[in-house]
C-alpha cells in the first residue's frame, strides 16, 4: 500500500516513538506502518488523517480503486 506516513512524520519533526504516543501504538506499529508490513485499521487511519490534519486517501491509497487510464 503506498502511503506518505514517513515524509509526513519528519516534515512534522516528529520520531517513530513521538507519533505512536500520539495515536496510542507501539513504536514498532509505526515502523510496521511505514515498511509497509502492516495495513492500518480504519480506526488506525483515522487517528493518523487527525495527527497529520490530511484526508486518509491523501495519506494512504486504496488498493482496491480501479486505476483510471
């Protein structure tokens, strides 16, 4: 899935441990998060839209979306 998550993070100046306090994680959910070895929960994404004052779709792309050609 690809996302934004990393850039979003340092450009805030935040750490990994800074943003999982914030939406209540482990700092390894983030770095699962960022290495795209873990998808985020609707809830997940949802806290992560507010941390960051973005849409989800801005952060996250639906893998399910028909490309358009």
């Amino acid at each position: 899935m690809k996302q934004i998550l990393r850039e979003l993070r340092t450009e805030m100046g935040l750490t990994q441990a800074d943003l999982a306090t914030r939406l209540g994680v482990s700092r390894q959910a983030v770095i699962a998060l960022e290495t795209d070895k873990h998808s985020p929960s609707l809830d997940l994404a949802y806290k992560i839209s507010g941390v960051f004052d973005r849409p989800v779709e801005e952060i996250f792309e639906n893998p399910y979306r028909p490309s358009q050609s």
